[in-house]
C-alpha cells in the first residue's frame, strides 16, 4: 500500500483530524491516536488506528510523547493555535528553531484550525457552519427562506480533513527532495473557500448561467427545475440532475410515460425539449414536476428511470445503502484505489470495532518505545497514564 511504513501520530479531536488520519490509514500508514486517559471517545473515524492514553500535562507523559513524536514521520494537531507549544509539544520543538537543533526534523508537523490564523477570528471558537459562513460558501446554499448547510460534510471534511492529507502528501514529497520536515497549516474556512472556487468565482460573473443570478435562481443552486429533489407519493425523494439537453429529452420522455394518463389533461401543460432553456417556463416546469412525482412512490419512479440516461435516481437512506451489497458497507471503502502494475489497489480494510475505547493498545506502544522499568512505572506514578492505574499500582505495593 501506498503509505505502508509511514508512521503517524495523531492527537484525538473532532471530525477533520480524525478523517486525516483515517485516510492515511487506510492507505497503509501505522496511526496511533493519543488520547486522554479516561476519556470516552466517540470517534467513530478510527478503522486501522491504535490507541494510546497518556497525560501530556504531566511531565513524565509529555516526555514519553516526545519520545513517540520523535520517531514519528506526520503528527496531527487537532487544537487550537497554541495549545500544543503550551503543553511544550510545539513544532519547535521537534523542527527546531533558530539556533537550536529539534528532536525530528523530518517530521510533517500538521495543523488543521477553523480560521485563518492570521486575521479577527483566529483565536475564536467556531464550528464547521461558521466556517463555510465566511468562506462565502454557505450564502450561495439553497433553502427556501435562508441557505441551508450540509451538515458538517463542507468544512470539517473536505475543507479540513482531505485538504490537511493533500498538505500532508505534499510535505511527504518535498521532504523527499530537500530531507527537510515541513508545517501544514490548514484552516477551515480556506479550505471550504479553496474547494468551493468553483461556485465562488462563477458568483462573480454578472448572469453566469450557474451562479451568477442571486441564491437559488441559478442551474446548479435550486433555481432549475431540471437539477433538484422531488418529494413522491410515499414521502420518498427522487433526485433530478439532468443538466444536457439529451439527457433532458430523455427524462422527460420517461417522466411523461410515467405519469397516470389523465395527468396532463389535468394539468394542462406539458413541456417539450426546448423547456429547458426556457427560463420563463422554469416555474411552470417546476409545478408540472413537483405534481407529477407525487402521483407516485419513490421506488416506482425508480424503476422507470433504471437503465436511463434521464439522471434521475432515488434518494437512498444510510441505512439503505448500508444494506445494499453494491452500494456500501457498514463502513465506507476506503476510496480512491490506486492501481499498479504490482498490485490491485489498495485493500479495503473491514473495520472490526466502530469505536477504538481510548487506551487500548498503551502497553504495547510503551513496549515498542523501549521504555525503562523506571519510566514505565514513573508514569503510572505520576498519574500520567490514568489515575486508575495509579492507584491500582499503589494498591499492590501496599499490600506487599
């Protein structure tokens, strides 16, 4: 696989670092999660990862994550700016500064923020909605009365997360070239910006067809009755994205031999080819589609359009797809595969847990780290392993 033998360290967070370390993962790279002791993770990103619970506060702990960084090739920095130089585990310190050699300097230091982080908002706190908010990408969403947001897909995973492993891969080359390690700086908002510059630029062409005529009254926004979602009968969905004048045809071919038989003598309108690029039919095209689905359920409709080119396909749930061998899987494959004159691609892991319990695999990566019986028992001592296991330790010698 493409990364086996990268070794990766990265720090439990929220969505965007964990789908980072998910994918390295799932492209071969050895990643281990440091996690707080006694904290009850909820990621549920963690296929191929281990875990390691240790107290970074507690000196004994960061020490012993030094150690684990200083043999690491990518650590992932979830935090806030800041909150890794004062837990003394800062870039610095393992890239060095001036004047002063780092413990790894080869190491891919990434950082993945919300906001910029030079600018008003860098030491704010915020979300994947606020994010998208100042990319410009959330005022160009549809929604009948204000734009509606993508659940956390814009900025925690595509902005945040896939733009953090692309500056990661692009470390990894450049460290190639020069033997030198490198900082990755990826924030949220620049990366929903970076990923929607497509929609973004198109919004500043006056009457660009796509996004230049104001929210929802574009092709690709809501605004064309062709590129949409229709309710049907059952209270099931049907997506519509037939944007190619063919493809159009088609679809309404379809659509229109689908429909109960007195269905446009009731109606009394029916479009033809040439409706599409009539943008004062658009809403009575919409109605006529609108009207015409609900005469009947999702998986009917989904049968007329099979095996067409109306690009028109049902709306499935998660846990339709899940169900569907051709579909998906309880859990995503992993994607893209690579293809090699030596390989298949890469193999798709099955995950076996959906949740990695923090701590799970600590005594093996301390073994691993050729750690001292002193240093071992220093930081249960300290209490930088969980107090449980401080006072499990005190227990036993106690009693001896």
């Amino acid at each position: 696989m493409s990364l086996s033998g990268l070794n990766v360290i990265e720090f439990a967070g929220l969505a965007p670092g964990p789908f980072a370390g998910l994918v390295l993962a799932d492209n071969g790279a050895s990643v281990t999660r440091v996690d707080r002791p006694s904290s009850v993770s909820t990621d549920v990103l963690c296929r191929g990862k281990r875990s390691i619970a240790i107290n970074p506060k507690i000196p004994s702990g960061r020490e012993a994550l030094k150690k684990l960084i200083s043999s690491a090739d990518v650590v992932i920095d979830p935090f806030r700016p800041g909150v890794m130089e004062r837990l003394g585990l800062g870039p610095q310190v393992f890239l060095g500064e001036e004047g002063k050699k780092g413990l790894n300097e080869k190491i891919i230091y990434a950082r993945i923020v919300g906001f910029p982080r030079t600018g008003p908002h860098k030491d704010m706190a915020g979300h994947d909605i606020n994010y998208i908010a100042l990319s410009g990408a959330l005022a160009m969403l549809p929604g009948p009365d204000k734009p509606r947001f993508p659940l956390n897909l814009l900025a925690d995973f595509a902005g945040g997360g896939l733009i953090c492993v692309l500056g990661i891969l692009l470390a990894l080359i450049e460290r190639g070239k020069s033997g030198r390690g490198q900082v990755v700086n990826a924030d949220m908002v620049s990366g929903a910006q970076y990923v929607a510059a497509f929609p973004l630029l198109h919004a500043l062409i006056p009457n660009s067809p796509l996004f230049g005529n104001g929210r929802e009254n574009n092709t690709l926004d809501g605004g064309a009755p062709f590129y949409d979602v229709y309710t049907c009968k059952d209270g099931g969905w049907m997506s519509v994205g037939c944007l190619e004048p063919q493809f159009f045809r088609e679809f309404i071919t379809h659509f229109s031999a689908g429909l109960p038989q007195d269905f446009a003598f009731s109606h009394g309108w029916r479009p033809s080819g040439n409706t599409q690029t009539d943008r004062d039919e658009w809403p009575k095209l919409k109605e006529y589609l609108q009207k015409g689905f609900l005469t009947n359920t999702r998986d009917y409709w989904a049968r007329i359009f099979h095996g067409t080119d109306a690009c028109a396909l049902p709306v499935l749930s998660p846990v339709e797809v899940h169900a569907s061998a051709n579909l998906g899987r309880s859990f995503p494959t992993a994607h893209p595969q690579v293809f090699g004159s030596r390989s298949l691609g890469v193999q798709n892991k099955v995950a076996t847990e959906i949740v990695l319990t923090a701590g799970t695999h600590t005594q093996d990566i301390l073994e691993e780290m050729k750690l001292t019986g002193e240093e071992k028992r220093q930081l249960v001592l300290d209490g930088a392993l969980g107090e449980h296991e401080r006072i499990s330790v005190s227990t036993r010698s106690h009693k001896l």
